[in-house]
C-alpha cells in the first residue's frame, strides 16, 4: 500500500506521553484477502501506536520485513464456504504459518475474520460457529484481559476492563472440553467477555493465543477503538490501541 | 436462485445459437408479426411511437430494450413534468457547490478542500415485498454501485423503513427479511449503516417501503460520468456473469426461442452477492486511481439496455456491441433476456485502446471477470449484434432519454376536505385525554413504547456502525456524522425523514415538513445543510387523486428547497405502491446532507453533564392532528403542523454556531412525539436524568401540559448548555429574536425524569418500555 494517509503521529504522541517517532522502522503488516474490510481501520491503528503500516496482499508470496502481523475482520471470500476456510489457502498464509511457528515467533493477531483464518489455519485451537442469537450483532463490548504477558497484550494490566466494538455473525467460540481446559491451564484464554456473553462462545472466551504467546485471535476490534469520538462510548474509545502498543514494545525491546 | 434450475453452467455464447434471431433485417421485412408489447408492459400509443421512431417495427430485442427503458421506473414518465421544478426552483446561489446536477446516477456536492461528496436515496419496495431479504439486499447493492458509478469511494449506507402494522403476521416477515438482508449485504460490504429510519402502519401492509441511500466521497479530479465517448475506444463490461434474474416478465419472451428446456419462469427478484460488490468497489475505485476508464456506469433496473443507450446516448457518438460476447450464468438466455436482465454486480465501462493492458491487469487482481463487447462509434446509432447480425439499431436517445412523457390528470380528492376538517382535538378518539400527574406519565411511557417512537436497537445492533473507522455519530442521534478527512475532521452528516400521515393529510406542506425534519436533524448535529436527495414513494399515477399528491408534494419541496437554499441532486421516484385502488399515505423520503468543518465538533442527541441548563427553542402550539398521539389513538385527520420555513433556517443557525463555538454539549429536535419523546430520548441517550419545568413555557405559549409534552409543532430542539456558556446562548438566541426557555437541568445523580405536573419517571423503565417493544414482536 503506498499512498496510506499520514494521520495519527500527533496522536498517538499524546496518548502515550512520549514521542513514538523513533519507533517508526517497525513495521507491521496488515493483510488484505478479497473481502476484508477492517484493512483500513488496522492501518489506521498500527499509525496511531506509532508503527509504520505495511500493507499485504493474500497473493504475495513473501512477507517482506515486516516485524508483525495483523489478519483484519470482514467477509473474506464471502463467507460463503465457512469463515476463514478458503483465505487459509492463501499464498501469504503459509508464510505467515512458517513465520508464526519459527524461532523467531513472528508476532500474529487475528481479528474477527482474521481469528477465523487462525483457526482454519491451526495456529490456534477450537473454531467459531453462528452466533447462539443467529443474528449479526454489532455492540459495544466489555472484555477482561486475562493474560497480559502475550506480544499483543502486554501493555495491559492482568485483569484489566477494556471496552471494544464487537460486530460479528458467526461469533461463538466452540472447542472440546479437553482443548477449553487446556488453554484454561495454560493461560491461553487471553480475553473474556464481561457482563454480556454476545454470541453464546463457550466459557465467555473472547480471545485466545498459541502456547508461545505469539499468536493471539479474537472475535472483538481493538482496531476500532484507537482513536476517541470514533469508537465505543464507554470509557476512553481508545482502549484497543494497547493491542498495538504491545506489540510495538515488544519489537522495540527485541531489537535492543 | 436461476443456478438451481440450470446447474452452475458457466455459459458462453457459442452454445447459445439455438434462437430463431429477430433481426432489424427481418423486422423490416415482417412488419406484420405480432408482438408481445402489451404483456411487456407498453401501452399501444407506446408501441406506435416505438414503430414511429424505428420506421419500422421493432426487432424483439429492441422491443425489450424499449419496453423496460420506457418502463415508469426507468422513464420517469408520469412524474417527469413535475419533476422538473427540481431543476427550475434553483437559484445560483444554490448551484455554488453542486459539481453534477440531477440527471447523472447520483449529484455530486463541492465539500472544499478539493474533496467531493455524492449521495443518494432510492427505492426498492416491491422486491422488498416479494422477497425481503434479497430485495432489501440489493437495493443497497444498487445504491451503492451508483456511487461508485460516480467515481466515489462509497463511505456509509441508511435505510429508511416503512412496514405494516406491527402486530400483523406478514409484517415479522418482511422486517425479519429486510432487516437481515441489509445487514447481510452492507455489512459484507464494509459500509458503516449510520441511521435510517422506521415506521409501521397498515397503509404499508402489501407494500412496503425499502428505500436505501448511500454516500461517497471523492477527489474533484476522480468524478466520473456516465458516457461513452472518444471513437475506437472500447467498451467492456465487468462483474458477476449476466443470469436470469430480474427480469420482468420475460417469459413472454419465449416466442423467441425455439427451445422448450430453458428453464420456464424467471424470477424477478434479483439475488445479491456482496462478496462479489465488495471486490467490484476496490477493484473500481483502482481503476479510477489509475485513470483507465473514459465513462462507468453501473448496470441496474433494465441491465445492458439501460447501461448501453445511456452511455452512448449521453457520449458524443453511437456504440456497436455484440451481444454473444456477454458472459452469462445460463447459457439459455435469449438476447432479450440478455438485454433486460438486472443481474446485480455489474459495471459497463469505457477503456482507450491504450489502457486495455492496465484495465486487464486490475480485473485480474481482483479475479473479476469481464468481456469485451465492443467500441464507441461516431455514427450516432446504438448496435447491437448476434454474432455478426444486427438485432439491435436505434438511436439511443430514443431508448435513454427521449420516452414518452405522460400529463397525468390530477385533482384534490373529494375526500381531502373531509379528512382535513376531522381535527383530533374533540374527535371520538380524544376522550379521556391524560392530565393527571400519574395519566400523564403513563402517556409518555406508553408514547416511547409505541411502534413508531420505541427504540430502533434491535435493527441497528445488527449493522455495522464502526468499519471504516470514521463514523463520528450514528443511530440513534439525530443525523449520522462521517468523516472525510482524517487530517482535517472535514466531514458530512445526513438524515432522513417523512410522515406519510402529514403527506395524506396535506401533500404540499407535508413534503415540506419532511425536508424540514431532515434539515432540522442535519442541523441539530451541528452540520450545515448542503443537499437533498428524495425519494418519492407514492400509489399509482393513474389515480388522479395520487396524482396530485404527486404533483403537490413535488411543488411543495422543490418550493421549500428553494426557501432553505438547498438544491435537489438527486433521487428516485416509485410509483404504483398500492394494494388494488388503496394506495400507501404519499412518503416523500427527504435526506439531507450537511458539512462539518470538522466532525469533532458534532452535537449528540444526549445530555450528560449534571447541572447543565435544558433550554427548549421555539414556540409550542396545540399541534396534534397526525401526531403519533393521535396515531396511537386510532385518529387521522385534520390538519399537519405549520410549515415555518424561515423558523427552521434560523434554529438551524442558532444549532449550527452552537455547535461551532461549543456553546452546547447535547441538542436534539423535536419532531414525532413531540417533547415528550424528545426528552425521554435525550435522557436515556446516555442514562442522565432531568428535572423539567414548563410552567414558563405553557404560560408563554398558551398550552396546556398534554399539549406542550405531546404537540408535534414544527422549528424546534432542546439542547442542554453548560453554565459557563448560558449567557453567550441565550444572548445568541434573543439576538436572533428566536425563543428559547430554559425548562431544566440536567439530573446526573437521580436516575429519573422529573417533569413538574407529571409523575417521576423511572429511567430505568423507560428504557425498558422504550426498548422491549421490537424484541416484544420479533424476538
């Protein structure tokens, strides 16, 4: 992508009190399949934690340098198969796979359509079906952050509330019992749904990660709420930013 | 689906040569073969002129060609004279900013800073009906191809809805249908839903209205039109396969065909892939990025008919297409199947010889299929072939622009005086009127439960507001807020509004209070208003009772833009909404589109500071003929509000440099339900309390309790000011001689709404009335 708009630098600047200029070489990239839709607002999100934005396309075959990734939300290919069953064939996915499951643990965050592509794709365990309801549902979302050591959620507080958009049809997490305990045990429940259980997702998961913390999914978007007046009414509107933010700390600390 | 009855065929013209082809060679001479024009929708003195035109008699082809471009829908034949005074009432200073008038697939507004902004608001009610979901499915799908159409990114969709009553069976149907088809095809689409509309009422029982607007945002240098021009320069067409669907009344057109296995009833809904859109808008808006296409147009109601003879009518020279090139889902179809069909997903462009590479390389991307049909000509003629043979050789203009146009009869209904004359005050209906403290709480409660005033969550919640991440306000304020410039905050607001009861009572006013409501809303938001867009959902222009509802609403809103300094560019007019000889209450759909400057700035429709002053602006009178009150009481009749054109123009002065100067953190009009409704609203926005007096108000204005809560009298709002800004308000407010009464503050703590004479109310079961009616009925 190359004529991305040049927004949010003061932004994120003021959010987080320090200038993030200097973290401008890491990048992250934000991928594109035929039917997504939250490309633009993941841009927009990796911008305003003060990250160079990479755009991706599901027909590459390389993933450049980038020092991240993120699978957006939509309707890749429609849907109409199953959510994420024909974007994980993409050429880009199994380097994105390669890379996820290398040493090196490239980080990986899938959203709503994007954590559908990570179940199909077995970088993480279990899968979604239609929402119990039956009905899309688009709501702003209360979520407890359960485990703040992954590469996307370490700038949050173990135990932390945070208020994100959740717009999803097919939102219901499923797994066995044996997989729900085992990520339970493992701490690999990494958001829980608070006060509200909006599609029926087993246990009130709302988002889990691998066992090496790198690749983290979820049904809820972070990425639309990054910037206040422009996300969920409660509490800051921007408290998703802390997705990007983390991770951005996390390859900022690698690199030193 | 057409594919269950044909199999996934993936047809190519090749096998397609089992048709007896009437071409112009043999229409010329077989000039006494029988055609189905009647069956397809012509009228004789049509089909004449059709022979007139031709010289001849037309070949099927063209026959279908000119049946469905001459069809209401597509001709605007019935309104088209009144219609006009969209383009006469106009003045230059409204002109200013409108960079393509009406005419086009949608109006183009100047927003500054070299951004652009097209909008537009259309119907798709009968195929609503038929079948809910894939017809409200592909009225967005229509829409927003005509924003793309324009060069536009579309940027946000709404929906005003009208169903039956909501307690009949058929109505779950519908609602269930429609509301899911919308969500399904826009939210695949990635285009926030930021407002809409919802009305039941038993006048839309057999018809019900599905109307659509979209909005799109561009460059000035990106705008695109729809015209074919610059000889050799070749025309293709992209998108979904061409299949069986959409077409009216084509099984007459088996008289072309020799072949008795073709499948034998098409369906005239069209079925919606916007999976298929949402490429078709990324895969355009490359295309304009990179300047490869001379002229776009989108393929709607009648297909490749209406996208070949506009584009070459409005081009500078003729078109000559072969037909057979045209990739199809059912190899079965005959060419004016070929011709008619609306199968949705489609775009028909103009490429220069030199950019076919580019164009090919930007299909390929994407996978989107296209083919090649064949180039702009400069003989003025419109071509079409059959491998080789020409079925098809009009002038375009004759098909595009030049149809019949008909001066409908029209009179004041005999029964117009009776109705205006039976007011609500007095009748049957309003005995017992509630004016104890506790009567008069129950009333409110029972007014934000009802159908028309309950909250509208259970539809919105399942839309998506946030993608796009620019969505600044939506559902349930007043207007729906986007930004355009993320450096800037430059943005748009858009609302839409109509009363169908205020229209049958009064079409003239009754249209003009619909754009004053959408005009209010924009304003409220703090936005100023810029644009119109309409569309006009009446009964059947034969009626000549109608007819005039037609022709009064038409002159009472062209009348009123030019009085609000707003020009019409665009909309939609749909005709024949009746069950038999009982048409729908006259629903002129008014959307208006404001500017912000920067959208930061937008008002909410809810208060949330305590101790903040509620100020109520305008005058109340005892306005309640057509109000929901009175809907709800079973009574229609009597006379609409007042119009005051001028009051509006200056409350929405007042809101908008009240926005400007932050002199208010929460406005919302009043309108339907009166201030009743509009407090309730504003209190429950955000769950704030109130306390409310309006003793000065009823004494100033001569009204009693009832009447100041349930009057629906037009020009006016509550906003709620912070104190250090009352004196700057209200200093404002009496500068402009505008009134305004500070009726209460805002009550952060109580969790109640307190107004002095009615019994305290409950926050919590409002919210509880407000929000269990729809779950109530549709679970």
């Amino acid at each position: 992508m190359t004529e991305l708009p040049l927004i949010g630098e003061a932004v994120a600047v003021a959010a987080h009190g320090s200038d993030l200029r200097q973290l401008n070489g890491a990048k992250i990239g934000v991928v594109t399949f035929p039917g997504t839709l939250d490309d633009r607002d993941a841009v927009r999100a990796v911008r305003l934690a003060g990250a160079t934005p990479v755009a991706l396309w599901h027909a590459d075959t390389t993933l450049g340098d980038v020092d991240a990734v993120v699978i957006p939300g939509g309707f890749s290919y429609g849907d109409y198969l199953r959510a994420g069953a024909i974007s994980r064939f993409a050429p880009l996915m199994s380097k994105i796979i390669d890379a996820a499951n290398s040493e090196a643990r490239l980080p990986v965050l899938g959203i709503c359509n994007g954590f559908q592509i990570l179940t199909e794709s077995h970088l993480l365990p279990g899968s979604m079906i239609k929402n119990d309801h039956l009905k899309f549902m688009c709501r702003d979302q209360v979520l407890r952050v359960e485990n703040n050591t992954t590469d996307w959620t370490r700038d949050y507080a173990a135990g932390q509330e945070i208020t994100v958009p959740l717009k999803n049809q097919d939102g219901q997490y499923i797994a066995d019992e044996k997989t729900l305990d085992a990520l339970e045990a493992e701490g690999r429940v990494v958001f829980r749904y608070v006060g509200f259980n909006p599609n029926g997702s087993r246990r009130d998961i709302a988002g889990i990660s691998n066992a090496a913390g790198n690749v983290v999914g979820l049904m809820p978007h972070p990425e639309h709420a990054v910037e206040a007046g422009f996300g969920p009414e409660e509490g800051s509107g921007t408290e998703g930013l802390g997705f990007f933010t983390s991770v951005l700390n996390k390859i900022v600390g690698d690199n030193k | 689906m057409t594919e269950t009855t044909t199999g996934l065929t993936a047809g190519t013209a090749a096998e397609t040569k089992k048709f007896n082809i009437d071409t112009v060679e043999n229409a010329a001479k077989t000039p006494d073969v029988e055609l189905p024009w009647a069956e397809l929708g012509l009228k004789q003195n049509e089909f004449d002129e059709v022979v007139k035109v031709l010289g001849r008699r037309p070949t099927g082809a063209e026959l279908a060609m000119y049946s469905v471009m001459w069809s209401e829908h597509c001709s605007y034949k019935s309104s088209k004279n009144h219609l006009r005074q969209f383009g006469e009432k106009v003045t230059a200073e409204m002109k200013k900013d409108m960079l393509v008038g009406i005419g086009e697939n949608a109006g183009v507004t100047n927003l500054g800073d070299g951004w652009a902004v097209t909008f537009k608001i259309e119907s798709h009610n009968s195929p609503s009906f038929v079948e809910p979901y894939q017809g409200a499915a592909t009225g967005i799908g229509g829409i927003v191809r005509d924003i793309i159409s324009m060069g536009a990114r579309p940027v946000a969709v709404m929906d005003p809805l009208r169903f039956g009553a909501i307690d009949h069976p058929d109505t779950a149907r519908v609602m269930h249908g429609a509301v899911a088809g919308i969500g399904g095809y826009g939210n695949s689409l990635g285009l926030p839903n930021i407002g809409g509309e919802m009305v039941f009422d038993s006048v839309y029982q057999g018809n019900p209205l599905v109307n659509a607007l979209a909005v799109g945002v561009m460059r000035h240098e990106d705008i695109r039109l729809a015209n074919a021009s610059g000889k050799g320069n070749k025309v293709v067409l992209f998108g979904a396969r061409t299949g069986g669907d959409g077409i009216g009344g084509a099984s007459v057109l088996a008289s072309e065909s020799f072949d008795d296995t073709k499948p034998s009833k098409r369906p005239a809904v069209q079925v919606g892939d916007p999976f298929a859109e949402k490429v078709l808008i990324e895969c355009c808006l490359e295309l304009f990025k990179g300047s490869l296409v001379e002229g776009i147009q989108d393929l709607g109601a009648a297909g490749i008919s209406c996208a070949t003879s506009e584009l070459a009518s409005n081009g500078d020279g003729g078109m000559q297409v072969e037909l057979t090139s045209v990739l199809l889902r059912d190899p079965t179809l005959t060419p004016g199947e070929i011709l008619m069909s609306e199968s949705q997903e489609r775009m028909m462009a103009v490429v220069t010889p030199e950019n076919i590479a580019a164009f090919e390389a930007v299909m390929d991307k994407w996978a989107v299929e296209y083919s090649w049909l064949g180039e702009v000509t400069d003989t003025g003629r419109l071509i079409i072939t059959w491998e080789g043979e020409v079925i098809v050789d009009v002038d375009p203009r004759t098909v595009a622009h030049d149809g019949p146009v008909y001066d409908r009869p029209y009179a004041r209904p005999e029964w117009q005086d009776a109705v205006q004359a039976d007011s609500f005050t007095g009748s049957v209906q309003d005995a017992g009127r509630p004016s104890a403290p506790a009567e008069l709480a129950a009333a409110v409660t029972e007014l934000v439960a009802s159908p028309n005033m309950c909250s509208k969550a259970w539809i919105t919640q399942q839309y998506d507001r946030y993608v796009g991440g620019n969505t600044a306000m939506a559902f349930p304020d007043d207007a729906g807020v986007v930004r355009v410039d993320e450096e800037t905050g430059l943005g748009v607001a858009l609302a839409t509004d109509a009363n169908g009861r205020y229209t049958y009572l009064d079409p003239y006013h009754g249209a003009q209070l619909a754009l004053a409501e959408a005009y209010r809303n924009v304003a409220t938001s703090g936005a100023v208003p810029m644009a119109v867009s309409d569309c006009l959902n009446f009964g059947s222009p034969e009626d000549p009772d109608v007819m005039w509802q037609l022709a009064e609403a038409i002159r009472g809103l062209s009348d009123a833009c030019m009085v609000l300094g707003i020009p019409v560019t665009g909309g939609n007019v749909s005709l024949y909404n009746q069950t038999g000889t009982t048409p729908i209450h006259p629903s002129p759909v008014v959307a208006v589109l404001g500017k912000f400057d920067d959208v930061a700035r937008r008002t909410p429709s809810g208060w949330k500071e305590d101790g903040q002053a509620i100020y109520l602006l305008g005058t109340t009178a005892a306005e309640l003929d057509g109000s929901e009150w009175s809907n709800m009481r079973g009574h229609l009749g009597g006379l609409p509000p007042k119009v005051d054109l001028a009051a509006e123009r200056a409350l929405g002065e007042i809101l908008i440099n009240a926005s400007r100067d932050g002199m208010v953190d929460a406005a919302h009009d009043l309108s339907e339900g009166g201030l009743a409704a509009a407090l309730v609203e504003s209190s429950l926005r955000y769950g704030v309390g109130a306390r409310i007096a309006l003793q000065d108000v009823l004494d100033r204005d001569g009204v009693d309790l009832f009447t100041a809560l349930f009057s629906e009298t037009q020009g006016r709002a509550i906003v709620s000011v912070p104190r250090s800004e009352e004196i700057r308000f209200t200093d404002m407010c009496t500068a402009r001689g505008f009134a305004h009464a500070r009726i209460g503050v805002v009550d952060a703590e109580s969790g109640t709404l307190e107004i002095t004479g009615v019994e305290t109310m409950d926050l919590a079961a409002l919210r509880e009335a407000h929000e269990g009616t729809l779950p109530k009925y549709f679970g």
